[in-house]
C-alpha cells in the first residue's frame, strides 16, 4: 500500500511531537516535512525544520496543523495555491477568521475539528440527541478542564458540545450563548447555556454537559488521559481526507454519525 506522504505544522508542540510519535508506529503514512513559525535549527528523524512555505509543503499529501489561528491561515493560504489537504485541529478562531477557512474549502479539502477523538465526538452527538429529547423543560450548561498552559476558553470542544445543544434545540449557538466563566468552582444553569473553563496541572482534557429540570440532572461526560488519542484520530481523518472533493468537513463526516 502506498504511503500517505504527510506535514506536521508547529512540530515542536505538544500535539507536534504527539502527533510525529503516531506517525512513526504507524505504516499508512510518511512524514515529509515538519514546519515551525519561527527559524529553529533543529532535525527532527532526519527532518529539517522548516517555516511555512511552497517548499516545505510541495511534495506532501496532507498537512496536519494544531497551532495558533494565525499559523493555521498562513497554512491554508499556501495550501490552497498548492491544492493540498489540510487537517485543522487548531481552535480559537474568531468570526472573521470561521469565514476564511470556509473560503479555503471551496478551493481545498479541510477537516476542521476542535476535537479529534472518537469519544469526545461521540459525545458531542450524544449531547445533540439528550438537548432535543429533552426539549426546553431542561436547561444545560458545558465544564471543561485543561493544563494550564492551555490559552483559549472555552475550549474548542466546549463549544463544540454548546452547538450540539444548540443543534437538539434546532437554534444557533450564538443566539443562545450565556455566560463564560473561567476557574469557578461553581457555575449556575440558565436559560442560556453558560460555560465553565478550568486550567490547572497537567490534565488533557475533561468535558462535561449536564441538563436539568431543576427536578433532575442527567450528566454527560468524557475523560482524555492519553493525547495519543487525538493524534491516532487526527490520522484517521487525514486517511479520510485524501480522496475527499474540495469542501468544510468534520470528525462527524469521518465517523458518519447521521
């Protein structure tokens, strides 16, 4: 079977190394290059650290980036004169910058998630069924837990499990946003669905939805205590990728939850 030639952009953060480990215990894919947004004069398994370019990216097949916004939408702009693929696992996009991934994709494949892992996206749809089974006599709120080197918040999975409410309600997560708390011990329900970030230690991810009636309270949760679980799934989708037309995809499309 022929290799997947592949890019990892930001080579030297956390999800960057994770990502190259995967790589190496894997057979379907072969890494090409390796990119930072900076000048390092570093190897990493024979690979020269490059920036992000024409020629870091000409003979790859997919570029797999978890960065920063501004690094991901250097990426794309090269990527799409290119007419490479690209993996986003980069979250804490504005607007302005959603608006311009989605311009890519009419010129490139790209999978955007904030979220690789098979059970956090599971738990994503099994948020959108409980919030439209449940209907309006249950109001939801979304906890999250990272390291503390983590910058954004809500995470991107926090907002992915807000849409997912948002979808069961059939509304727009924008309409119905409430409030962001950040290290709360605790945090109240609303008609709105409010949002509880938490940044401490080492923990790589805890995510939580909990519904109530004021009667009840159902709880759903998910646990990460292996980042290799992101990156195996961010192969997946690049695996995925590389027959897909031009378009906006997600690990739903990868997983084909209906």
């Amino acid at each position: 079977m022929k290799k997947i030639n592949v890019t990892i952009t930001g080579c030297l953060g956390r999800m960057g190394k994770q990502l190259i480990k995967s790589i190496k215990k894997t057979k379907k894919f072969k890494l090409i290059s390796v990119t930072e947004n900076r000048m390092i004069n570093k190897k990493i398994f024979g690979l020269k650290t490059q920036l992000n370019s024409i020629n870091a990216f000409k003979n790859t097949n997919v570029i797999i980036d978890f960065t920063v916004p501004k690094a991901t939408l250097e990426v794309l702009k090269i990527a799409s004169k290119l007419k490479k693929r690209v993996v986003i696992g980069t979250t804490g996009f504005s607007k302005i910058e959603e608006k311009l991934i989605k311009k890519y994709s009419r010129q490139i494949p790209i999978l955007k998630a904030g979220n690789m892992s098979l059970g956090v996206n599971l738990l994503v749809y099994l948020t959108e069924i409980a919030s439209k089974s449940l209907g309006n006599n249950f109001l939801s709120k979304v906890y999250e837990v990272h390291h503390k080197h983590k910058k954004d918040h809500p995470s991107g999975t926090a907002l992915m499990l807000g849409k997912g409410i948002a979808l069961g309600k059939n509304k727009k997560l924008s309409k119905i946003m409430g409030k962001k708390y950040f290290n709360k011990k605790s945090f109240p329900f609303s008609k709105k669905i409010n949002f509880n970030s938490l940044r401490k230690g080492k923990i790589i991810g805890e995510h939580q939805v909990k519904f109530s009636s004021g009667k009840e309270i159902v709880t759903l949760n998910h646990e990460s205590f292996d980042r290799a679980l992101y990156s195996e799934g961010a192969l997946t989708a690049a695996k995925w990728l590389t027959n897909k037309k031009p378009g906006l995809y997600s690990m739903r499309d990868v997983l084909n939850f209906k």
